[in-house]
C-alpha cells in the first residue's frame, strides 16, 4: 500500500464509541482479542472503556510498544438551554499544547489565536 500511494505515511483506522460497548463486550474484546487487535500493519485508535484501563487485568500489558493514553478534552462548556457555546480556554490550551508538540506552527498558522 506504501509504494502504491507513495507519499502517504500508512493506514490509520479508529476505532470510536467502543467506551460505549457493555463492560462485557469490552472485557471480551480488550482481554481475548488484544493479539488479533494488534495484527493489523497499520496505526489504530481505540476508544477503550474506563473501566479496562482502570482493570486489576492491566490490558496494557496485552498490547505490544507503548500504547498512548489520551484523555478527553472537554472543548466546549455544555450548556443545555444556550445554542452558542462557550470554550473551555484550559481545555484549548491544553489541545493546543498537544499540537505545538507536533506540529510546527509557525509554518502552518499565522499565530497561535489561528491555532485556537
């Protein structure tokens, strides 16, 4: 796939709403499957239910390299009854943290308030 699309770095699948499967399901699929899970030749995402992280089984030990754990960054402050809603300017400076770790942002954004 890499010589036939050249510049591309690889494939990346994610898989999202899996910390939504019932604890069961995600037992089941975290804890028996994390070798099939692995065998793909690409980068994958996984959503994976708190509940698996936080498990006495530690399936971080199921998963080859080092997995990188992501938290949820709240960007918006929800409020119900308003349909314009507020940032959250901890949660934008922290992704933007994330970003200027990975990016060069001089070269892509005239300043950071275009980041955020």
């Amino acid at each position: 796939m890499r010589q036939k699309f050249f510049p591309c770095k690889g494939l990346l699948i994610i898989f999202d709403n899996l910390d939504r499967v019932p604890p069961a399901v995600a037992e089941h699929l975290f804890f028996n499957y994390a070798a099939q899970m692995q065998e793909l030749n690409c980068t994958i995402i996984y959503t994976v239910p708190i509940s698996i992280i936080c498990s006495p089984k530690n399936p971080l030990n199921q998963f080859d390299g080092n997995p990188h754990i992501v938290p949820m960054i709240n960007i918006y402050e929800f409020e119900r009854h308003k349909c314009d809603l507020n940032y959250n300017q901890t949660a934008l400076d922290a992704m933007a943290s994330v970003i200027e770790k990975r990016v060069d942002i001089d070269a892509i954004f005239e300043s950071r308030h275009k980041l955020l």
